[in-house]
C-alpha cells in the first residue's frame, strides 16, 4: 500500500469506529427507552385498572369526567348536538328504506282475487285427488297383474 492510502485509512478508520459506538450506544439507549416506556404502559394501565376497582378511584374517575364537561361546557355541547344528530339521521334513513321497502311490496302487481282463489281451489283439488289417483294406478296394475298369470 502506498503511503496515500495508509494515511487516508488511518483519517477515516477513528470517526467510523466512534460512528459504530455511537449507533451501538443509541441502539441500546434506544432499546431501554422501548423497555421503559414499555414497563411505564404496564404501570400505568395496572394502576389505572386498581383505581377503577375503588370507591375512592370511581369517585375521582366521576370528577374528572365532570370537570372535563364543566372546563369545557361548549365542547359538550357541541359533540352532545353531533352525537344526537347522527342518531337521528341514522334512524330517519332507517325509516326512509323501509319505508321504500313497503311501497315496492305495494306496487309489485299482484294477481287479480278471482285468480288467487282459482289458484287455491286447484292447488287443493290436485291435493285431494292425488291419493286418488295413486290407489286407481294401483289397482290397475294388480289387474294387469292378475291378467297376465292366467
């Protein structure tokens, strides 16, 4: 290796390891503040769910949510108009559908009454007279039957 060479590799060899320590420190830095932060979550959650469990912490729960209505009146009101509103909207395009709904069934053409009750009359003919009809196809095969023996 010439000298050049030397001389640039010893220039550029100190400020890339300190750059690997650096990364390798920050990573570490990086992974605690993850396991910390972590572990604070777990905390907080745990000692939010005991102070739920309380009379003590409900009754501060109620406070809170009372002072964030009582800090902020305008706000309440505001999302009690939206949340209404959507809940109205919602159950007038309810009623609008089925209100569709019920005018479609009314205009779909429908048979005449004189029809209907010539359909019924027939259905239930066909339905009395097919036990009839299967004892006649019986009984002439047993004739037929009986023809043929002799």
């Amino acid at each position: 290796m010439t000298d050049r060479i030397v001389r640039l590799r010893q220039t550029v060899e100190p400020p890339l390891r300190r750059a690997r320590q650096v990364a390798i420190g920050a990573a570490a830095v990086g992974a605690g503040v993850v396991v910390v932060g972590g572990v604070l979550v777990v905390a907080y959650g745990v000692r939010r769910r005991r102070r739920k469990k309380t009379l003590r912490g409900r009754a501060g729960l109620a406070a809170e949510a009372i002072g964030s209505v009582v800090a902020h009146p305008a706000k309440t009101a505001k999302d009690a108009k939206k949340s209404v509103q959507d809940t109205v909207d919602g159950t007038r395009e309810k009623l609008k559908e089925e209100l569709r709904d019920e005018l479609r069934k009314e205009l779909e053409p429908q048979e005449p009454r004189v029809m209907r009750l010539a359909t019924a009359a027939a259905r239930t003919a066909a339905t009395a007279a097919v036990p009839i009809i299967i004892r006649q196809l019986e009984k002439r095969a047993t004739e037929m039957g009986s023809r043929g023996r002799r």
